[in-house]
C-alpha cells in the first residue's frame, strides 16, 4: 500500500500559443508531506501511459472553487 501524500489534484491542458496544448496538474499536498514534482511524475508513470504523465506540475495551497462547489480552473491557470 501506499502513504498518501495529495489531499487533492486536478489535471488540465494548459493551450500554449506557441506548442498547443500540454497536460498540468494542480497539486494539494496532504498536511505533513512535501512530495516532489519528479516523484509526483515517478508515481504517476508507473500507473499510466506516458502521455498521461503531467509536464508541468504546479503546488497550490487549496483548489479554488465556484459557488457550486466545482472547481474554478480559470483561478488556476493565470491569463496571458
């Protein structure tokens, strides 16, 4: 079995002018922790096919949510 280390995480494209889109996670490190990005993508690659593995891994405090409830992803990815 494995520790857990997120308490939460999101992943999304992040569309990029220049190359498209790429794959982004958002990630909330459960209290106590302090997983790596490299060890995030590590324990991700061994459960999926490499082109689930997120590129950019970003770690966020809390993830930001509507009035509903759902998560707000335009807080996530600042505008350009």
């Amino acid at each position: 079995m494995r520790p857990h280390i997120l308490a939460h995480a999101l992943t999304l494209h992040r569309r990029l002018i220049v190359h498209g889109q790429r794959l982004a996670a958002f990630v909330v490190p459960e209290e106590g922790t302090a997983p790596s990005a490299e060890e995030l993508r590590q324990a991700v690659k061994a459960e999926l096919a490499g082109f689930k593995v997120p590129r950019d891994i970003t770690f966020v405090d809390s993830v930001p949510r509507n009035q509903t409830g759902k998560v707000d992803r335009l807080k996530l990815v600042p505008r350009s």
